[in-house]
C-alpha cells in the first residue's frame, strides 16, 4: 500500500516539513527545564490564536477529550442547556450534557443549513432557565459554520455561557474569545493549523472557571478533569498526567508558522481556497452540499453524492487510481468533501481535489465536465490576490 | 536553555533516531488505507509485546489515561475489589476504583517495597467477595517491581480478575499477559519502548469485557470509553474519535524495534545495565532506595537522596552543570532515580547517570568516591554479556 | 519567501518521506563498522541498479564529477574518440575529452534530435582509430534519449570502449550495462532515483579499468581519480577521502525505494507519467521540443515556448502564481520542462505541471485550451494501468 | 550491527537533531528562488565564520575537494612556494604542489610537533622567491595546531600568498582569514562545525584571485576549477554544477548554530572539553601524543599507543563493547583520537571518551587508572565555566 500522494482530507490533513522536524524532534523528560519553557511557550501562543487572555489548558488527547472534559465540567445536574445541533459534532454534545443530567434544550436544523442567531437570541429570551449555549462553529463533517460572532454577545446578553467547538474553524475563519465573549472554546491542531492529532487546546474564562468550581459533578482526579489541571498545573507545576513531549513540539511549530503568517493571511488564504474549488464543483455540473454558499466554511467544501454513488466508491477510487485522499461524510448525508487546512489550501491543492473529484465521478459513470470545470476554478485562483510564495 | 545532552529519566525517555523519524513522518488522513494497514500491524505488534492472544485497543492519551479507563470501567458500585499499594501509582489506582463506588480494600506496603505475594493469597482465601485485583508490576516513582508473575495466577485461583498496571515494566523485564491471566494490562510507550507517551497500549481479556459490559456504570460514550472502543472500531471498523497519526507511526517503530532486538534481549540489556547502574551507586558510597535489590525494578535505579539534600537541587545541577537528566521522586519519597530504559540501557549511559549523580553530589558537599564507584561500575559493565552492538 | 508547493523539476526532484529522513538520520565516522556496511550495501544496489557485474564507484560529488573523472581517465593524448553531440551534456563532454590533448571527432544533431546509431555504425567503419566512443543517454536540457541500447554494441563490435552519461536516464528507462557493452556509465542520485545530489555512482568495466591504467594523464591523486579510489577503497578498504555519510545514506534508502518496487515498474511509471504529459501539452495547443516523440525521454517533457515568451518569465510565474518550480532550457533551445522523476511521475503531479504551464502561458498572453488539455491528459491518466498505490 | 552509542570522532562528527533536520528537509530544484536565497545567506554567514569580506565558494565536494582546487590553482609550473609539513595533511598538500610543476620548498617537523614561525621567518628572508605558502591549521590526524595567526603575517611580510587549510580548526579554535592576511582558507563543515562531509567552505582574497588569474594551468572547465565557479556563480548567477541541496540545508544549520551560540563561546567549550579530556589521560596515566600541550589543537586529543596496542585493536574493542566511536591514526603515527568537535564537546562526552579508552586499554591489557583518571577529568569539568545549556 503507497502512502497517499495527496491528502486533502478534512483532518487530520497533511503537515509541513517543519511541523514534521518538530514532532521528530528528540523526546525529553517532561520536566526537562527545555521542555518546561517550550510548554509555556505554547500556552501563549494558543491564546494569540484563539484571541484571549483567559487561561489556556493543553490536555493531552484529540479534540474529542476537551470537548467531552468541556461539557461534563460546565453542565450539571437540572441546568437550563442550550444546544445548537446542526451536523454531527453538535449533536454529539448533546449526548454528553444529557449524561451529566442538564436539561438540555436544543435548536436543530438540517445538516446541510446552519443556526439562525436570530432563533437562538428568540429562544434564549422565553427561556430565562438557560444557563449555557453550545455551539459548534464549523461542523467539518458537512462543512458548515455557524455564526458564532453573533451567538457568542447574544448568549452573553442573556447571562449564559458558552461552550463553543472551534476545533475545524480556528485559522480558517475568523474567531475571536474575547471578543465574542466565548467561555470555552475547544480547538484541534489536525485542521487549520495541519499538526498532530493529539492535543485538545481548550480557552477557559474566568465565568467559565466559576461555574466548573460550582459544579460538584465536573470531574475530578480524572483524565477528562479540567480542574485537576488547573490545580495541579496552572497553579502547581505539576502535570497531572505526562504530556506527550513530541506533540507539543509539533503543535508548536505549527502555531509558529500560522502566527508567523499572521491570522489574518491564514484566513484568506482558507478563503480564497475555497472559493476556488466551490468555483470549479459548480462548473464541472456537480452541486455544493450546503443549502446555501454563506454558511460554507472556509476550511471544507462538501460536495453532494451524485446519484447512485457512495462516499466510500469515491473515495476508494480517487485514492486508488489518483492517489488522493478524500473525506467522507461522518455520517452526516450523502457527500464527499475536499479539505482546505493548512498547506492543503495552497497553490493548485484544490485543483487536485477537483481532478480527483471529477474524474472519480466519471470514471464512475456519472457525467461531468471536468475541463470547463477546471477552466473555472483556474480562473478563480489566477484572480486570486497573490498568496506569499 | 540548550537541550538536554542526556535523558536519563523515568520516562519519556530519550528515543532512537527510527522512531523520531517515524513520528515525523508525513501525517495522512485516519481513514487512509495506509493508516489503516498500520494501525492493524500495530495492534498485532502490541499484542506481540504483552504476549496474549486476547484483544488489544489504542487509547489516545497517555497512559494514565489507559488506567483510568480500565478501573471505571472494571470496578462497579459494590464490587469488592483489592488493590495492592507499594508506591504513588498503586495509591492512585486505588482514588479511582473507589470513586467507582467499589468496596476497595488495599494492603499496602512501604514505597521501598513490594506486595508478597503471599501475603495477597492469604487475604483472598479469607475474603471471598473480592473480584478484582489491581496491582502495579514497576512501580516507577520509587523503583520497585511487584510480583505479577505469582499475583496473577492467585487472583486468577480465586476467581478474581486482574488489573495490571505494566506502564514501565514492559520490555524490560520479563512480562505475560496470558500465561499469567492478567485480564486488562496497561502499558505505555513512553517507557522501555522508548517511544512518544501519547498513547495506552491496553490488553482485554474475553473475562474483562463480560466483566465490562456487565457493569452498566463502565464509562460510554465517552473519551474514556473502553466499551465504545470496542462496539465502534473493534466491530465496526470506525474510530470513536480521530487517532493521533503521528504518535501511531511512532509507537510502531517502536514496537518494531523491540520485536526485532527480540523481547528476551531486551529484558537482559535492561537487566544488565541496571546491574551496573546500582553496583555504580554502592560503590560510590551513595544508597540505593530498595528495602532489598530483588524486588528493584531493571528499569530505573532509585538512590536514597543523602542527607541534607533535596531532589530539585540534585536534579537542577546535574542538568546545568553536567547536561543530565534525572528523574525525581514524584512524591515516592527521598529520592532521586536514574532511567534504564530504551536506549539508555545501553553500554555506557548508565555510566553516565552515574557520573552526574555522583559529581553533582560532591559539588553540593556530600562525600561520594566517585572513582571507585566508576572504576567497580565499569568493571561491571566489561562483565557483562556482549550486547549487540 | 515560501518553499515551493510542487518541484516538477528535471532534478534534483523532490524526494519520498523515506529518502528525507535517511538524510537527515545521524551522521557517524566514515569507518564507523555500521557506516561500512552501508557502504558496500549500496555498492551493491548501484550495481543492481546500472544492471552490472562490473566495479562500481561511489565518488563524492555531483554528477558532473563523475563525468568530468570519466573523460579524464578514459581519454588520452592522441585518442581517437568519437563523442555524439545531441544536447548541451554531449556538447559539454567534448570540451573535457579534447582538454586530455584526445583527437575528439563529433556527429552532432539539432538539440531536438537524437544520433542515428545507424550513422555512429558507418562513421566507426570508416573510421578504425577510434578507440572510444562518449554518448549521453538523456540529454535532460532538451528531454531527449539517445539509442545507448543500440549504440553500445556497436561500439563493441568496432573494438571502442563506451563513456555513457546515464545520470537521468537508469531508473526511468531501460538501462543495462553489461547486456549493452557498455564500460563506464555514470549515474545521478537526484534524477530518477530521487535522491539528493551530491554523489556519483560510476560502474566501470574490467575493459575501462585496463585503458585507465594504461592512461600516464589519467588523474591521480586527486580528487577526480578513479585510480586512486580503486587503489585505495576498492583494494585497501581506505578511503581516498570522506564520503558524505549523509548523501550515503540518503541515496541508499532512494535505491531502496527503487529495487523494492523494481525496476520495470519504475519504467514503467516514468512512461505512463510522459504519456500524460505529452497528451495534455499538445491538446492544450502546445508543442513539444522534440523534433518527434519516439526520441523523447520518459524522464523530462520539453515543451516549446510560445513566441514572445522567454523560459524565465514562464517559470518566474509559474512558482510565484501556482507554487510550482519548472525546469528551464540551460542553453539547449526555447523551450521549458516538466520533469517526470522519481515521485513526480505519480499520479496527478504531471497534471500539476500542464495547470501550471498552461494557465502560465494564459496569464502571459498565450492562447491556450487548458480544459481541453487537462480533459485529454486526465483521459490518459485513466486509461493508464493501475500503478502500485 | 547496531549504530554506535557515541561517536567521538575526529569527523565526521555527530551533528545535532536540529542539523539533522535541516539534512532531511524537503529537496527542491537547485534554481528554486527558495534554494536560490538559501545558498546566498550561506555564503554571507560562512564569510562571518572565517572573518572574511573576501569572496566565499562553496565548492560540492568534501574539504578535500578545496585543498586540492586551492593547491592547484594557486601554484604554477616554476613558483617557488613553502609548504609546511606538521602531518599528514601537510604532506599530502605537497604532492598536489608538486605536481603542477612548482618548485616546492618544505620546513617539515615531527608528527606530535608544530612548525616554528620563527623558522618561517627565517627561511622566506633567505627564499625571496617563495611566493606562496601553504599551511595545515590543524592537523588532524595528529591533533596538533601550527601558529598560523603569526604565520599568515609572516607570510605577508615576505610578499607570499597563504593557503590555509582550516578544515578541522575553524570553530575550536580562534581563527581570523582576514586579520590574518590568510588568502585562501578552506574549511569543512564536518569538523566543529558538526554538519555533513559533502561541502568545501572556501574563501579567496582578491590578490588570490589575482594570481590565480595569472596561472594558465589553474583547473578551468573542470569541477576542480575556482575561476568556474567565480565565472559562472559570483559573476553571473549560473551554478557550474548542481550544487548538493541537502548538504546546503544542512551547512546552513550548522553555520547558524554556531553562529548564534557566537564563535568565542564555541571555541571556548572546544578548550575546556580538551582540558578535561587531557587531564584525564594524563590521570589515568596515558600519554598525550603531542610533544608539548600548547600545540594541541582543542578539537582532537591525540594519545599515544600504550606498547603492544594497534589502533585497530583499541577502536574495534571500544566500539564493539562500549559502543563508542574513536578515531584512529591516518598514518600520523602510533595514537588513538578522541574528537572535541561539535556536540561532543559538551558535557559528560569527553568523559564518555575517556572511559572508553581507559577500559579498552584495561581490557586489553594494559594498566590504567581508570578511576583516578574519570576523578581528575571530573575535577577539570566541574572547575569550567558554566557552558550555556
């Protein structure tokens, strides 16, 4: 079996060499005074990401486990939760706050449309017993946003908190902590910033520490415990259990090289990406997933399953015969996507989705036209503003 | 602060070239077929390494994690469970086997001894309620090794399952997972492997899971989940939450390495260098920290801080001073430990440790005879077996 | 300044995962036992490779040494030697040949043509003094392939000994040594092997090593000797200077990759990724250089530039608009490359190349149909026997 | 066969993991604007290393490569040039001199002594028509320095050109091209440098320039030709050869590191780790190779054969059962060497040395103090300044 020769998957996507120098880096003790200022180093840099100043945990697992230890540490037994659902992570939180015993709300939409804030700010208004919003800010497995800019000062006007999932949308798009008057914020290094897999970088507010403090069921002397590693940690010194030393060191060469583009450069060129490849899908005759183009996220473009296909023949051969690796839909709906994160934004990258794209679905019958296709989306990146090669 | 020129340390230890260029190998998609021809070699190569025929699963996190999970998931509310309490982790184990709601009895022994094996008979011939049996085979705080080899088979005799915390013991000493009926063991990668410490290596017997699945509190969906693990990617080939690629790439170069030395050799170089190691410190005029050297772990030497000494001050100055470092005492006791493992087994490392130990001990004014102890150290290691080199 | 996102070079290429990190593995004493044995591995996979019983010599530099020590030592004052003149390496050659004070008689054809091996029959008939015949395989500025399969044995009948430059050519096109009679070849890493550049595998026959010998101006001690390296590496086990333990490493692993996928199917995909190529060059209204497609080489595809365009403006454009780095012309004529070696033969990456000419030429004032041509290349891709994914 | 432990060589040296990464980087095309800026910065910081604002050539080829260009395109037929001769390397220079038909003087002193500068002096004010000399900064294989900060004016006085080699110097030792009116210096980038074999740092001063001009037999059109590399790279942007990319990569980080730590911090740990070293041999009652310690170079101990051992004897046993790396003699004369370049100069390593020989020598043998000789080398490292770590 050959390594892919692409992989434009929607996470875990392809690293740059200097991530990959840095996770083969040498391992050292985790007390090592070198790997104890690397550590720290991080932790600012994960605030300069996700624009705050609140505390930053590092826990040492894939962004499912900041996302679990987020909702089991903030909900508690009786309390009013809002839940936005519109794709799979979404629904997926609501296991989690149901199992703490909350009083889980939730506004759901289809999977291929995203939450209105307009609804949520209705809703949150004539029920004054909610006490925390939850919301995913781009659901990766059918690539849409939600407008957490506006559910994030909506959520806070009405006194709640916010556990919000930025793991696929952060460097892609914009986002803002502070700013939006986020609590928790959970973001993964597999997507945008194209590290390792093994890390859950999570923002903590001061509200949000409160309301953890209050909570006699958030966990405790556990792996999922936010408050063990605020205690033993944050203001300790001790790792409450072993970081994995080569994840941070790739986790921070990957935060390096985004803050050394700047956020602001990382998010157009997330942009720009997609517009390119939304361009050509439309062209080559296939349909976007998304009900409509403004709540497409930046960072994946799902495409609809022509009819009569399935995600796995598409994938299977696009891997097989192209050598490019593709996402399928998590169970989300009938789609394929092409991933935009990272270095797979650059240049001709999402050409190479739509040659495999296309040609997958003609080799398997399905007619498209894959020339005029590509002619549109080349067209679109030439008008692309230059991208600092 | 220049790295480290040496990691003698408990874990993570210092890994070898193939495995850092494993673990900085190009990151691909988790459904990639490449990835997963992998992570099923990999589970083959674990199984290998712990020697049982029964199930294997991955965890993403350290392996404490990998603890966590087995406890919540074994123990139940009721349950009679005995834990065996010769160091910091048996003392742990036994925090989150009560929190389970278990009736956890323990026998605990000082932390520079171990549990006789005996003594774990008598108590399960007079108490019959018990069903499980926790115990740590290395304790790597303080350097001691309990006798899984007889413990197993006598909970096995009483009808007990097994728990088995083989983090650290692994590849270092000798270790059967089946021929000893040990039903749920935990190893992490970060020790004798000399591997990344992402991941819990977790073997489950077909008496485990029954066990498990009969425990309607054992943790479901959730990070922590062992259940999830094997409804969703054991039976059904789907990840319940994205593997860490990279840290999978360099467990099995790890593995590999180990399976390639071939277990035995690896055990005697562990063996062997622990030898030097502590004929090293004696003749030095410093005390090991064992009550007796039998139940002394090969993987890591602990030595008996001298009087008027703490184990920060040692440790800060062997690393500035001499580029080492050491381990501490995670709270064991007046310690202060040198690592063998992995690669730091090898010829002259332990040389080294003790040459940092023992200077850095001079230059804080205790008295060591830092000649004689290299001098009998080295004749030793000249002793020894040829390793392969 | 970015790192380029496709190296669609003539070489160096871009190199596997696995070549990198054998570069980057530690470096070790030259007469380190372990680096020894690498050593004379490798010479053994180069003599695999060249298809040779014959001695094999592994100089220290670039290609261009080996060719340079080559002529040096073959050709002597008063020589007859014939050197066929295709490209800029051939024309190259005879500045070295005639430097030895050798009588140098050239058939030379357009940069866009081969040599007739029927002329190189007639022109040694009538021309018995001459002793040896210099002939380059690929002539890589100008993406042509000399008949060397047919050349060789006719040298061979006429009693002249072979200088052949094959340093883009073993790998990506049928090559064999000894079967075609051929004395001395000289082979570069960083073409089809995809290695790095510094080293040059030169076989040599017992026949070549006899005129050598016989040679009072061959050099030696120098660093262009052949004699010396024999003399000393190959009969004494001393090295005549340092290799680069680095390159030594790197180009074994790339000889690795070579050998395990064999060398029929590399050939193999060198083909079918030219056949790509050349199919979308001319559907998208594009020439090729070659005077017609028989003598092209499966290695390098050179296109004709359009009037009004000069090869810098096209590849300037080509890396600072699409990320990808093209090949010029070094002298051999108006036209520009996409090189197909090594990994750039895979899959999609000669569609990479026709996007980035094509739209390059567009953006530039070139009429071109780019989705006629990546429609037609896309067709061949397809209709391509499956390559070993 | 297991790669070695330690490598205390005399170079290649083990570089480190950051130097290694640079090694292993991606490949790109030798015209990429990327590669193109890389080696421009190269240049400039190799000027910084040698103290020169002359011209800098980065030949691809091994030091040796430099040596032999310099020599051959400095002297001519008839030139009378002064070559000292301290070792090996310095005869070796001769030979080259020779050839080109200059008429070549020689001051030759014992292997373990070092050329009087003095006796220089005193010889070109007896010789005006000695043009050049050529000197060896450090003998390697010998471990001895001649005085060339004295030589060098010396030789300006008189009118002479210099030709330095500094290969095994630069970096360990102060060394200044231009306060030192030192014309061509050429030095390797495996030495205490700590990076790959494959390049030749050289600078050349304008009036080297001048002469070479002047020489009708310098090395043109040949990969030994400086006026090539100055015709086509310094004067108009052509490589004359493909430069090895990798090696590039891999110079520049090792050029950096060293630049960042700065040249008198670096030379300062190259004396102290020979200090320590030599303390040590001396304790355990070895003797130093070197006539008198002032000419020992700090980048390599030489120490004499006890009676009865060959240097293959004495390397074979400590790698094999220590698994340390030692040099051997290059013909210099009954010695062993341990290396002080690079990272083997920090820390513990020059005691690692010292206890690989010691007991070698015990092993086979012979009586030595291996206690007392690690004691007083301990004594000598903990009396150091603080190294930065």
């Amino acid at each position: 079996m050959h390594n892919p020769d692409f992989t434009l998957s929607a996470g875990p996507t392809f690293a740059s060499a200097r991530t990959l120098a840095a996770l083969g880096s040498p391992i050292m003790y985790h007390y090592d005074p070198a790997f104890l200022a690397t550590f720290h180093r991080l932790e600012g840099k994960v605030k300069q990401i996700l624009r705050t100043n609140g505390d930053v945990i590092l826990m040492q697992g894939e962004a499912v486990l900041g996302l679990e230890a987020a909702a089991r540490s903030l909900a508690r037994p009786g309390m009013g939760v809002l839940n936005l659902v519109s794709g799979v992570f979404g629904k997926g939180m609501g296991y989690w706050l149901r199992s703490t015993g909350a009083n889980v709300h939730e506004i759901e939409v289809a999977y291929n449309d995203a939450v209105d804030p307009g609804v949520v700010a209705g809703y949150l208004d004539t029920h004054s017993e909610i006490e925390l919003v939850a919301v995913v800010h781009c659901e990766t497995p059918s690539g849409t946003l939600n407008d957490v800019a506006r559910i994030g000062p909506i959520a806070r006007e009405h006194g709640c908190l916010t556990l919000v999932d930025c793991v696929a949308s952060v460097g892609g798009t914009p986002f803002e902590a502070d700013a939006w008057h986020l609590d928790v914020c959970v973001l993964g290094p597999q997507k945008c910033l194209a590290g390792p897999a093994g890390m859950s970088l999570v923002s903590v507010s001061e509200r949000a520490w409160a309301a953890i403090d209050d909570n006699p069921q958030a966990p405790r002397s556990s792996y999922l415990s936010m408050l063990d590693y605020r205690e033993q940690w944050l203001r300790c010194g001790k790792f409450p259990f072993t970081p994995s030393v080569s994840d941070v060191f790739g986790v921070e060469a990957a935060c390096d090289q985004l803050l050394e583009e700047g956020l602001d450069a990382s998010i157009k060129r997330h942009e720009q990406a997609a517009r390119v490849c939304r361009t050509g899908v439309v062209a080559m005759g296939l349909q976007l997933w998304t009900c409509r183009e403004e709540i497409a996220s930046p960072t994946v473009t799902a495409i609809a399953l022509p009819a009569g296909l399935t995600d796995v023949e598409v994938r299977t051969h696009a891997r097989e015969r192209y050598g490019v690796m593709l996402s399928g839909s998590q169970g989300a709906g009938d789609l394929i996507r092409i991933g935009h994160m990272g270095p797979s934004t650059r240049s001709l990258y999402p050409i190479v989705g739509l040659l495999a794209v296309g040609r997958t679905c003609a080799d398997l019958g399905v007619p498209v036209q894959i020339g005029a296709g590509i002619e549109a989306a080349m067209d679109a990146l030439a008008s692309n503003q230059p991208v600092a090669t």
